[in-house]
C-alpha cells in the first residue's frame, strides 16, 4: 500500500512570468492512479503559520500569505506568488508534515509536492517558497515527536536553503548528493556535502550513496528520514546534469528506504525536481519512484515504525 498526501490546491495556474509548470503535480497523482498499485490518498491541512514562522522570517511569510512579495523575491522564486500560490504552499507543507506523520505508522509515505529545499530564512528561491523539509523537522523535534530528524536529499541541485535553515542544530542532519556545478551557484553547507561530476552516472551515483549512508544513519541515530526523491539526476531532465537511467533513479530509491527500514526508521519522501517538456513524462517518474518505495517498504511490513505507538 502506498500512503500518498494529496491536495487539489498543489496544483496552480500557469504564472504569468517564469518558466516553472504546476501540470505535472496532477500528471503525477494521475499516473499513480492508472499504475494499478494500491493506494491511499490524503488530504493535508494547510500549515500553521506559526510552524512556518518557527523557521522563516515572520515578515517574509506575512508577506507570502498577503501574496505581496517584493519583486525581487519573485524573481529569486521564479514565478509571482499570488494568493492562489499562497494558499498552495500552506498545504504542500502540510502534505510534508502529514506524510512524516503516516510514516511513523505506516513505515513509509510520500507528499506528492514540496521538497521545497531552497527556500531560505527571509526569501524563496529556485522554484521554492517556504522549505518543507525544514518545517516538518523543527515541528516533529518542538513536539517531542522525534529528537533528530535525518535529512536526504537527493535532488541534483544542492539543498543550500535546507542547509541554511538547520545550520548548527545538532539534532537535524543534512545529506545533500548534488551535481557540484549546477545550481545554486554559491552553495551551503549541509552536515554532508557529496558533489559529484557532470554526467555521472548509475554506478557513480550509487558508489558515492553506498559508502555514506550507512554511516550516516548509524552514527547519527535518527528517529525519522525525509527524503527529498527528486528524479531530477535523471539523463533526459532538462534541468540536471547527471546520467541516471530510469532503472537507476528506482534502485536509488529503493536504496535510502531499505537502509532505513531495516532499521525500524520511518521514512516520508517529497516531491522534488523533475524538469522536461512533457509533465506526464516526468509525471510518470514521480509516480515509479514512490510505487518502488513503496514496495520496498512493503518487505519491511513485519516490522512496524518504532514511533507506531506515538500515534495510538
């Protein structure tokens, strides 16, 4: 069974400046639908705003929920922030919270959106508005829900603005494996950086993720894993660099949630990158990542969540 967060509101008008699409939001849960595995859908409530404001400076989010962004802040986002846009990214951080929260029962779940992890403290940037990622830590350790949270990022752009927000905190760690020539030009730092080659490939991608994350989770110890499962390292995405097959996109998938099943950890999965000319195409990865994740979540169904027995 595949526990997917959902909301009509994910998807949005086409914004009357900038390139960014919101179709393949709909062309993923489509996808997902027609795949014929089981599935269950949800509905997030949108995110508090005070949560929102635990993380990001309280004028910036004023001014994204009255939708009057400076234009210089649009144009670091990539697209107007209207109320329509407003409205959507209070739930796809609601969908994030929510998927964490049916992975401590389920053992695994996905926000089909966010993976938002380069917005940063006082401003978006790079497609995103407010950082998910970094939200949905902070409340699950404020709430007691877990005492450190493991952040993988997969995406092949660094996650500079989820390094940024968590910078320092002892009880969130941040993994970011990125193309170390693509965007964002100046990168942060995460707890751990592994830039990798243009054009790298399956095996190279799987070497670099095999060797550290192991040794991540086990020294780091984390209660809880969101993983930001961009398919934006694969070959054909307009925006990447890397030259991962449709084969090796899934075994990397399937890889972070077996490492951290078998230990008993929850793991919740956003959206993330996915960039092409055709949204059903990168629809289509999108629904296979999270169908294969959730399959390798299925072989772990004997053993449930240690925080199971928080949710009642």
């Amino acid at each position: 069974m595949l526990h997917v967060v959902h909301h009509a509101d994910y998807m949005a008008p086409a914004p009357t400046r900038g390139t960014f699409r919101f179709d393949k939001y709909m062309a993923v849960m489509v996808a997902l639908r027609d795949s014929g595995y089981p599935l269950t859908e949800h509905a997030p409530e949108p995110m508090p705003r005070e949560w929102l404001e635990a993380v990001h400076d309280p004028a910036y989010v004023d001014e994204v929920l009255r939708a009057e962004v400076p234009r210089e802040k649009e144009r670091r986002i990539g697209f107007p922030v209207t109320s329509h846009i407003a409205q959507r990214v209070r739930h796809t951080n609601g969908g994030t919270w929510l998927a964490a929260k049916l992975a401590m029962r389920h053992g695994y779940a996905a926000n089909s959106a966010a993976g938002s992890h380069h917005a940063l403290h006082e401003t978006g940037a790079g497609y995103c508005v407010f950082n998910d990622l970094a939200v949905t830590a902070n409340r699950l350790i404020a709430q007691g829900e877990a005492e450190r949270v493991l952040i993988v990022d997969c995406d092949v752009h660094q996650g500079d603005g989820t390094a940024a927000l968590t910078a320092g905190r002892e009880d969130i760690f941040t993994l970011s494996l990125h193309a170390e020539k693509n965007f964002p030009v100046r990168k942060a730092r995460s707890t751990l950086d592994l830039p990798l080659e243009d054009g790298t490939d399956d095996e190279g991608y799987m070497a670099a993720l095999t060797q550290h994350l192991p040794g991540v989770i086990g020294e780091f110890e984390p209660n809880l894993v969101l993983y930001q499962a961009g398919v934006d390292p694969h070959v054909d995405d307009r925006l990447g660099r890397f030259a991962l097959s449709d084969e090796g996109l899934l075994v990397r998938d399937r890889y972070v949630v077996g490492e951290a099943r078998r230990r008993g950890l929850p793991v919740a999965s956003a959206l993330g990158g996915g960039y092409g000319s055709d949204p059903h195409e990168v629809g289509a990865r999108h629904a296979r990542s999270m169908i294969a994740m959730a399959e390798t979540n299925a072989t772990f169904a004997r053993s449930p969540s240690i925080h199971a027995d928080m949710l009642g």
